[in-house]
C-alpha cells in the first residue's frame, strides 16, 4: 500500500536526493526536518516506496484508461514478477531501516543511495541522468501542487 505524500514532502524528498547525489551532507541536515515534519529516513522510504511502485506500473504498462479486467492482470504479472517482488523487499527493508533510524541523517543518506540505486537499475540513469530525472520530479509536483 502507498504512502500518501504531500506535495512539501515529495520536494524535501527530492531534495535529499540531490543532496546524496551531489554529496552534499550540510544540505542533507539542513532537510532532516523539524516538529510536525516525518523524520527524513521515515519520510525517504515512503518516497522511495512511492516512487518505485510507479515505475513497476510505468513499466508493466499500466494505465489510467484501462478497465478493470486488463487492470488486474497486470497487476497479477507485476505481483508474480521476480524484479517486481525484489522491488517490495527493497522497499520494505527500507521502511525497517527508517523505523529504527529515528531522524539519524546518515540513515537517510544510505536510504536515499538505495532508491538511487534502485532507480538506476531501472532506468539505466547515470548520477547526472538522476538529476534530470529528480529536476523532472520536482517540475511535476509544482505543476500539479
């Protein structure tokens, strides 16, 4: 199940993604967050989960304007799918990470390197390909927000 996130959250997320990539650990505890805000680690996994669960439906070609039949044998291939299941165990291994984190910053560092990875091993996007993809991330959510 995904996580809802709020527009403000996908942006710090994106953020500490550019922060990892550029190697920028004064930004990364700038983003660590304060009161009322998810601890970064917490807030990284669910991005990461949020993100990687739309490029499984993007790659198995799942739609909005698909009836429910198609739907859900897509969903049937996604769920029985090797990669798409090692998808679920990185994303749940990282909430587990998060969860005994706290807001430790170098937590969600190593957190933010494995949804990189992950993207990467997706897209083939090298770090300089991440952060177009990241800047096209950050564009949608303030077009829509």
């Amino acid at each position: 199940m995904d996580i809802e996130l709020t527009d403000d959250e996908h942006l710090r997320a994106l953020a500490a993604l550019e922060a990892v990539v550029g190697n920028n650990d004064d930004a990364l505890s700038v983003l660590t967050g304060g009161a009322g805000e998810r601890p970064l680690p917490e807030l990284l996994a669910a991005y990461g989960q949020h993100t990687l669960h739309r490029i499984l439906i993007a790659a198995f070609g799942i739609d909005a304007t698909m009836d429910h039949d198609e739907t859900g044998r897509l969903v049937a291939e996604i769920n029985s799918d090797p990669m798409a299941r090692m998808v679920f165990v990185l994303t749940d291994a990282l909430h587990n990470q998060a969860a005994a984190a706290g807001d430790d910053p170098a937590t969600a560092k190593l957190i933010a390197g494995s949804i990189l990875l992950a993207i990467h091993a997706f897209t083939d996007a090298d770090n300089q390909d991440a952060l177009t993809l990241l800047l096209a991330l950050r564009n949608e959510v303030l077009r829509t927000g």
